[in-house]
C-alpha cells in the first residue's frame, strides 16, 4: 500500500496547476496566461510555489489575462 503524505498530495494539486500556465519550454521563464476569475487563487498560490512570485490579473469578465515575472526574474538570475 502506498501512502500519500499532504505534502505530496499539496505538491501535485500546485504541480498540476503550475503546469498549465507555465512556459512549456522553461518553467522558469515569465508567465501570461488567461485563467479564470473564479481559480485565481488557487492558479496564484501555484505560482508563489513553485517561482516565489504571484500573478498580476488584468482585466475583468470570467476570464483574466494575468502575468508573472517568473522563477529567473523573481530570484534575480
């Protein structure tokens, strides 16, 4: 039998999102992605995760255009 601890359990639910508004060809480079409005937080809390900065939402509607500036420009590299 497998045992999943929280933190796995929590590191795949932030993966799995981080997953669909990242770079697919480096994970480390700047986000824009259009998410919707209702997800925001769960979307921003991967993103804080996994490059240390949040998103910026643009716009209003059930949809919003957001940006990050990515793992290599929130750590200086």
């Amino acid at each position: 039998m497998k045992v999943i601890t929280s933190y796995q359990y929590e590191q795949g639910r932030l993966k799995s999102l981080f997953d669909q508004i990242c770079d697919e060809k480096n994970w480390k480079n700047p986000i824009h992605c259009v998410i919707p409005k209702h997800s925001f937080n769960d979307y921003n809390e991967a993103c804080v995760h996994f490059t240390g900065a949040g998103l910026t939402p643009k716009g209003h509607g059930e949809m919003i255009e957001c940006t990050s500036p990515g793992y290599y420009n929130t750590i200086g590299a």
